[in-house]
C-alpha cells in the first residue's frame, strides 16, 4: 500500500511527484521516517501520509458515501443549514455561480469544534478569535440523514489527534524539542476551521466561458484559478475521491495530487493510494520553522475532473491558539521579519477571522460587517507579506533542484 521509497537517500526526480511518508515506519524505521519527513516538508511543502491512522479505506468510503447523501440532498434541505444562519462560519454554502469568470464551480459545508459560545458574537469586551471560533455547529436535520453528523465528529476527532502526532513529530524533525509543539497546540482549547468540499466539473461551468477557464489553468498563476498558500494553519490534512489538487512542484512546475479513496469505476489520471491523507505545510509552520519548511502554492484544477462527474474533498485546518506571539521553534523571542514574511506584535485571531471574513461574504454581511472593514486592510498586507515569503522560498528551492538534478541531495 504504501508508495515510500525504502531507501533514505532522495534524489531530484522525486520531486515530479509528491513525495510520500509511511506511517508505519514510526515503527520500523523511526529514522527513515523522520528524514522522509523533512524532506517532503523542506523540498516540496505536501506530503502523502500513507497508512495514516484511522483513515484506512473502510473509513473512507464510509466518508465521501456520508458526505455525497448530504451534497445530493434536495436544495431546500442543504439551504436549511445555510452557513450564512449562523455569525460562526458553520454551515452550507451555495454553489458558486457557473458564468462568474472563476475557475470553480463548487458548493461546501463547513464545521468546527461544536461547542457553546464563549460569548455573544458581538460582545467586544473579548477578543475576535473567541466571538468567531468558538460556537455551535449548524446541522442538516439527522431524521434525514442519520448518519451525516456521526461521520463528520468521526473524521474530525480522527484529523484532529493525527495533527496533534504528526505536529510534534514535524518539530522532532526540525531537530527541535517536540515540546515546543504543545506551547501553541493543545486539546483543550483547540481553534479549527473545516470543510467538505464538493467541486463541480468543467461542464458546469457557463458554455461561453469554459474555453477561458481552460486557457486560464495552462498558466502557471492566474486571478482567476484559485492558487494559493494555506495562511493560519500549521498544517493542513486533506482526503479526496477524485483528481484535481495541483501542487507547485520542486522546480517550479504544477505537479498532481493522488486520490485517497476510489468511490467509482474507471480509471483516473492520477494514482489512488488507499488508506492516504495528504498532507500540507501552513504559513504558521513556515514561520515557527524560519521558512525551512515553506508554505507552496496549490490549486484545484477543474479542467481534471471527469466530465459530468463530481470531487469532493474534505480540508481540516487546526489553527494555533491566538494569544501571543508565534515563537519560532528553539527561540526566546519572536523574531520581527524574517524569511516567512510574518511580523511580531500581529493580532493573529483577528487575521484568521479575517481571512474566513473575506471567503464567506454572505455571512460577514449579515454578521461581521464592522469588524471585517476595520481588519481587511490589514489582513491583506500580511497575506500579501506571507505569500511573497512563500513564493521566494518555492523560487530558491526550484533554482536548488534544477541545480541538483544529476546529484544527491
């Protein structure tokens, strides 16, 4: 099952591919599995973790089968849980508009940590980050699907504790104490934004605009296909049924993710590797580890999924909790620039929030009307400062692999 090479030295042609990491070698070959580690993490930003725990393929299937009932549910019952119901970003999200100009036509529910509220929404005497993440979930009725909400708590306390091990481990192996992990991560309190994604094909798309999207995803950036860093997170994990994740290959071209479950017949162009997650660096690990580990540039590419047919995916985002500075790993003190593009003294509750804010503009308009126009200025500098970070450190890390493509490195 596994696609991990067993040798542990790694040359430049690994790199037209994602590279990929064995979970079970945390039990054979400990070391292996700490260098295959740090290599994906510095010299591609994705990783395919195979063998992940509690993602083999009977959950799986059982996963994109719960997450098909509720995206194939007549509208009124998907409408009924509509996310712009609640100020917590929890809910469905209408499909985008097919003759937008954009490259996706998706429609997506998305969830948390299902909790009481700290406080009310607009209670200002706290902090954004606590009037924004910490609510209640909005759920379709279980009479109609029983089995909806089960699954989803499943999969998220089964994303939930593999962040939590594979966080400290990514620290371990930076040659940092795995400790420094917990200082921004714990069960307690934890800070989460999810989703289950379910993207459209071309032919969903307006007529008139299909051959303009085709054109537009033969570039390598574009306005208008969706490329970008994941920012808050530390990582992300993410399984899929169908082709379309692309990610920026180590020299700078786009390269296609694997699909972590097949749930129909006929053959993909992309490999399936059962029992999978995939798995990508965020703009807080590219900073806590000073860019050895560099957010990279990702797209889902439309035009790959099969005509008439359907992808769904389901992201999971923990994000470290809010106060204070993010200290990179083995340091006393936040450093005030550096390779990651991140600046001490930022208030990285109100960018998270702002971030969801400017994705989810039927309910900022209903909820967060005040507090996106005070933070949207700002929040876009930093993202702008992150992402400029992230592209140079993809750029030098091409010009290093096309430098090595005869070596070992």
């Amino acid at each position: 099952m596994s696609d991990t090479k067993t040798s542990t030295t790694h040359t430049s042609d690994v790199l037209k591919k994602i590279p990929a990491v064995d979970w079970l070698d945390l039990e054979d070959n400990r070391d292996k599995f700490l260098e295959d580690l740090r290599y994906a993490l510095a010299e591609c930003g994705f990783l395919i973790l195979t063998n992940a725990p509690g993602l083999d393929d009977v959950f799986q299937q059982r996963a994109f089968r719960e997450a098909r009932a509720f995206f194939n549910a007549p509208m009124d019952f998907k409408k009924a849980a509509a996310i712009e119901n609640s100020p917590y970003i929890r809910g469905y999200s209408l499909p985008t508009p097919a003759d937008s100009g954009f490259g996706q036509v998706i429609e997506s529910f998305q969830y948390g940590i299902d909790e009481a509220p700290l406080c009310a929404h607009d209670d200002e005497s706290h902090p954004i980050h606590e009037r924004f993440f910490r609510g209640p979930s909005t759920w379709p009725e279980p009479e109609v699907l029983p089995g909806f909400r089960p699954f989803l708590e499943d999969l998220n306390q089964i994303y939930h504790d593999l962040t939590l091990q594979l966080g400290e481990l990514i620290v371990e192996s930076l040659g940092e104490d795995p400790a420094e992990f917990r200082r921004y991560f714990n069960t307690e309190e934890p800070y989460l934004f999810a989703s289950l994604n379910h993207n459209f094909s071309l032919d969903a798309i307006s007529a008139d605009k299909r051959q303009f999207i085709q054109d537009e995803y033969k570039k390598f950036t574009s306005p208008v296909t969706g490329a970008h860093i994941d920012g808050p997170p530390f990582v992300a994990l993410l399984i899929n049924d169908r082709p379309g994740l692309q990610v920026v290959a180590g020299e700078g071209d786009w390269m296609d993710a694997p699909v972590t479950c097949r749930t129909a017949d006929g053959d993909y162009d992309v490999p399936v590797i059962p029992g999978s997650v995939i798995v990508n660096t965020g703009g807080s690990l590219m900073h806590l580890s000073e860019g050895r580990y560099s957010a990279t540039l990702h797209r889902v590419n439309t035009t790959m999924i099969p005509p008439g047919d359907t992808r769904i995916s389901m992201p999971y985002f923990l994000l470290p909790t809010m106060e204070g500075d993010l200290v990179p790993f083995g340091k006393s003190a936040a450093s005030h620039s550096g390779s990651a593009g991140y600046k001490a003294g930022r208030d990285r509750g109100a960018n998270a929030a702002s971030d969801l804010m400017r994705t989810y503009p039927k309910v900022t308009r209903r909820w967060w009307m005040k507090e996106f126009r005070e933070l949207r200025s700002k929040f876009q500098e930093e993202e702008k400062a992150e992402t400029k970070a992230a592209f140079k450190l993809a750029s030098d890390r091409a010009e290093r692999n096309k430098g090595n493509t005869n070596e070992e490195i």
